[in-house]
C-alpha cells in the first residue's frame, strides 16, 4: 500500500530548497530523500479520544492512534484502533505521535 503524501505550501517549499541547495553543489537527488523531506514537513492533527487513547491524523486519513500503558506511550499504525499494528513503545506521547508521521507505509 503506497500513502499519499500531501504536499503543502510548507513542504513544498522545503523540497525546493532541497533540490536547489543540490543542484548549487552539484549533487544528485533521490526520490527518496525528497519523500522524506515531504514526510518531515508534513503535518498531523491530535484528538483525545480518552484520557490515555489518542488519535492521530492528518488533513486526509487517520495514521494511527498512541495508547498509554503505565510509563510507556504505544504508537499503533492503522485507521481502526482493533486492527492497528504496534509501531513501537516510546517514553513520551510526542515520540509516539512523530513515530506515526514519520512512519513509511
């Protein structure tokens, strides 16, 4: 399953700095580096759907959702909570989230 990447004004302008900045030094380009400039420009949305369950979307579809067991923040990657796959377990809900918006498909 390949996932859309929305390209917007901001991440746009990253790639282009990108592709500006290789080509001032005379360096080549990969598909590769300018989908993960995309995908660190991109940007997603938090709901509190309980206090210890959060959803985590961005402007088209639900990337996943981060459960907090005792100390650790569970990212699970899927658009319902039942069928989701464990991305990993992180000490803080914000590496939890940026795991599921850095997340390849």
């Amino acid at each position: 399953m390949i996932e859309p990447i929305e390209a917007t004004h901001t991440s746009a302008d990253g790639a282009r700095r990108i592709v500006e900045l290789a080509a001032a030094t005379k360096t080549t380009m990969s598909d590769e580096l300018l989908l993960d400039t995309l995908r660190r420009n991109a940007k997603v949305s938090t709901r509190h759907i309980r206090e210890d369950f959060l959803e985590v979307a961005n402007t088209t579809t639900v990337l996943g959702y981060v459960c907090r067991q005792r100390s650790e923040y569970i990212a699970l990657r899927g658009d319902d909570p039942a069928w989701a796959q464990e991305v990993g377990r992180y000490r803080t809900e914000s590496l939890a989230v940026e795991a599921l918006r850095m997340r390849r498909a």
